[in-house]
C-alpha cells in the first residue's frame, strides 16, 4: 500500500529529499510505503514534489494543557514506601535472626 498525502505540518521538521527546515503549519506531502513488512514513511516540502493543492485545510491547534488534579491515593500508599525502614527500627523477637 503506497500513499501520498498532502496535509500541514504538525510540528517543524526537514525536507526528507533536499533538507530544507519545514516550520509548523506549512504543506508537505507525506509518503508512506509498505515494502516488506515494513513501512517506511517519507517527508517532502512543497519546492521538491510540486505546489501543494491550493485548497488544503489550514492546520488545526490542539490544546495540549492538561488540567491538575489532586493526588488522593498518595496519601494511602506512604506507609508501604518506607517499609525497610520501619522493619529495622522495630524490635526483633526471639528466634528471628536476620
């Protein structure tokens, strides 16, 4: 299965043919290729694979933030993080050697 796609870049990267930077946002024509088993994906700016179709989409910005939330379980679980030390602080019985 062999694809090419024109879409905007997502994040910046370079040309896979002539090296040039590609900032966010602009054209390239993404190619993906099965050969094999593998997939092997290619990136090409707009000067090296032709003018990019004159109604591509513009590029869609997704917030990343993520909103805080409070740690209820941390609480819970300190008692057993510190377990070594507490098992030697304590007093042995008689018999337990160790």
């Amino acid at each position: 299965m062999n694809t090419r796609t024109w879409q905007r870049a997502g994040i910046g990267t370079l040309c896979g043919r002539c090296g040039a930077t590609i900032a966010k946002g602009d054209p390239v024509l993404r190619i993906v290729m099965v050969r094999g088993g593998h997939t092997l994906r290619f990136v090409r700016c707009a000067k090296c694979d032709g003018p990019a179709p004159p109604d591509l989409p513009p590029l869609v910005v997704r917030s990343t933030t993520i909103a805080p939330s409070a740690l209820h379980r941390v609480g819970t679980l300190l008692p057993f993080v510190d377990w070594k030390t507490r098992a030697a602080e304590r007093e042995r019985e008689p018999g337990e050697e160790g």
